[in-house]
C-alpha cells in the first residue's frame, strides 16, 4: 500500500492526518500553519522589542528592509494616507503566507522517514492546502469591504463624503487643472521609487503627507479640502452600506447638476447591471487569489514528485542511472525556482490585497 501511494505524485501535497484534537482531525499542514504562526511571535517580537537609532544588523537589518520596501514601495503608492492604518494586517500577511511556503521546502518528513525507516508525513506546505489559502482570501475579501464601509462612515461623520480632498490641484488662475497633472509632487515619489523623492515626508510619514490639511499654503492660505454636513456615528453607520453599495458601482449616464433627472433613469438601470457584475467580481477576486497561491505551491512538489518517480518506474540499473543524474540536475534547479516562487507568490497575493483594499477605501468619486 506504502508503494502505491508512493507511486502517485500528488501523495506529497495531500493533506495527512496525524492526530486527533478532540473532534478536530489535525493534518500536516496544519500543523505547519501554526509553526509559521508560532515563528513569528518569536521572531519579529525579538527583534523588533526597542527601538534603535543606529542602523540594523544582521537578521534584523534583513527583515527590516522588506518591510520597508513593503510600505514605501508597494502600499504606499496605492494607500496613500491609509498606508500605515494597513501595515498591520498586509504585514501580517505578506510574512505569514512567506513562512508557510518556506517551511514547505524544507524535507520534514523525508528526513524523519530517513531515519525512523517508517512513513511519516510531517512537515508539508500549508498554503498548499486550499483550507489555508481560502482563510486567507475568505479573511482578506472581509477585511477588505469592512474597510471599505469604515471609510465611508468616517467620511459622513467628518463631513469628506462626495467632496475632493487637497489632491485635486488647480491652475495659476485658480480653474481646475487637468486630472493628470493633479498632486505631481507625489506622482514623482511614487513613479520613481528608486531615485530621491520629490518630498520625503511621503516616504516617511504618508499618513501626515497625504492629508487633507497637509497643503494648507498651496493655495492662497487656504486648504483645498471641501467638506459638507457631519452626521452622527448612528446615522453614518445606517448609511454606511447602501451608499457604499451606490458607489460600489459606477454611474454611466448620471446627469450633472441642473441637467434633466430624466437621466436618473437609464442610469440606474445601467447601475444596477454593473453593480450585479462588480458583485461577481468581488466574489471572484478572492476565489482567484486562493486557487492561485494554492496552485502554485503544489505545481512545484508534484513536479518534483513525477520527476524522481521517473527513476524507480525502469528496472535497469543502467536506465536509472542515465534517468537520474539528468533529473538530480533538474530537481536542483526546480528547488531553487521554488524558493523564488515562494517569495513570488506571498508578494503577489499581498501586493493584489493592496490594491483590492485601496479601491474600497477610495473616495466615492
């Protein structure tokens, strides 16, 4: 029986059960989700505990610098001011994802059969399980649209809602500018990442930099941020969804201030339509970043699997070894391809987080 389940590739990316907890059957991959977990309570609390004014070193100086590129270059040109209201969980979860899929290339259980001369199937990728990746993108959909109507309900009781904060610049004569030399200064920052920044407090601190009231001299002396009527937290709440809904989609044939409301009428037609599509599609979005993380960490074992399994399927020795030292080469590179992939994919579902979580916190307009 071993040998038969040996012989099938996909045996080494299957979850195994290892033992009961209570009613809970606990798989290998499990198990190694909460190894990831556990490392990096250990980890980033140890080396992160104080704050130091001389430059890192050593493991610290190396986590430290991808989690710098993280936010400097990958969320803050999409977040902007709510960059570092974000960094928590896209943090947490850009290394978190990293850690599972390094651990899964690490011979665990091959080691332990080594040694013990018996079949054990410890170790293993988590976020090759579809159970892990789907937390994952079910966690990430919700954290995502719970964020999207927070935003609105801050937007209603401060009064920001339906109105352009200070990225809208205007011309010398005081007229709205063209939409694409809006906030140039940032475009610069952001477009070019790797040279020095037109203003460093982006880099340093966008939360401050992007807000309304950043640019307050720009003008005449005056914040171009407009703002309307507050509202209370009860009625921002009570609105919070239907108008996050209302701008989910968009309004094709909305009429203009002083056109027909006539309008109204294809456009809400046409809203609705939409709106059914970009429902579809937010389902879709995290169903694609759960097939695609699950997929591309498995694609690599059973590669490897079917490559060795090529040695053992010919009797000769001769054959073996004309097999086996090609495949040994093969198997080599393909190890190294997953160690990119493994870093790959947890930038990837990260970085397209990002941006799911930028446009539901985006303003109506």
């Amino acid at each position: 029986m071993i040998q038969i389940l040996a012989a099938n590739p996909v045996e080494h990316v299957v979850p195994h059960h290892l033992f009961w907890l209570g009613p809970i059957s606990v798989t290998n991959q499990m198990v190694m989700a909460v190894v990831a977990a556990i490392l990096m309570l250990l980890i980033f609390p140890a080396l992160f505990r104080h704050a130091e004014s001389d430059a890192p070193r050593g493991s610290k100086n190396f986590f430290e610098s991808i989690l710098e590129f993280l936010r400097v270059e990958v969320f803050r040109p999409a977040l902007k001011e709510h960059t570092d209201r974000f960094l928590p969980y896209l943090w947490t979860l850009f290394f978190f994802i990293l850690f599972c899929n390094l651990l899964g290339q690490l011979p665990i259980g091959e080691l332990i059969t080594l040694v013990t001369r018996h079949e054990s199937h410890w170790g293993g990728t988590a976020t090759g399980a579809i159970a892990t990746t789907a937390a994952l993108a079910i966690t990430t959909f919700l954290f995502i649209h719970f964020n999207g109507v927070v935003q609105v309900i801050r937007s209603l009781m401060d009064g920001t809602y339906g109105h352009h904060g200070h990225h809208e610049e205007h011309s010398s004569d005081g007229s709205e500018s063209h939409p694409a030399a809006h906030d140039l200064e940032h475009v610069r920052g952001e477009g070019l990442p790797a040279d020095v920044p037109a203003d460093f407090k982006a880099v340093g601190h966008p939360t401050k930099h992007y807000a309304d009231d950043e640019h307050a001299g720009h003008h005449g002396g005056h914040s171009n941020a407009q703002h309307g009527k507050t509202m209370s937290l009860g009625g921002a709440v009570l609105w919070s969804v239907p108008l996050y809904l209302w701008n989910f989609a968009p309004h094709p044939f909305k009429p203009e201030p002083g056109a027909s409301a006539i309008k109204w009428i294809p456009d809400i037609f046409m809203w609705f339509v939409l709106l059914v599509l970009e429902l579809i599609g937010a389902c879709i979005k995290p169903f694609a970043l759960m097939i695609r993380l699950f997929a591309n960490m498995i694609s690599g074992h059973i590669v490897l699997a079917a490559l060795v399994g090529l040695i053992v399927m010919v009797p000769d020795v001769l054959a073996q070894i004309g097999i086996g030292v090609p495949v040994t080469v093969l198997s080599l590179l393909i190890r190294m391809l997953e160690l990119f992939v493994a870093f790959l994919q947890a930038y990837i579902f990260t970085f397209l987080a990002t941006l799911f979580i930028a446009s539901a916190v985006a303003p109506e307009h």
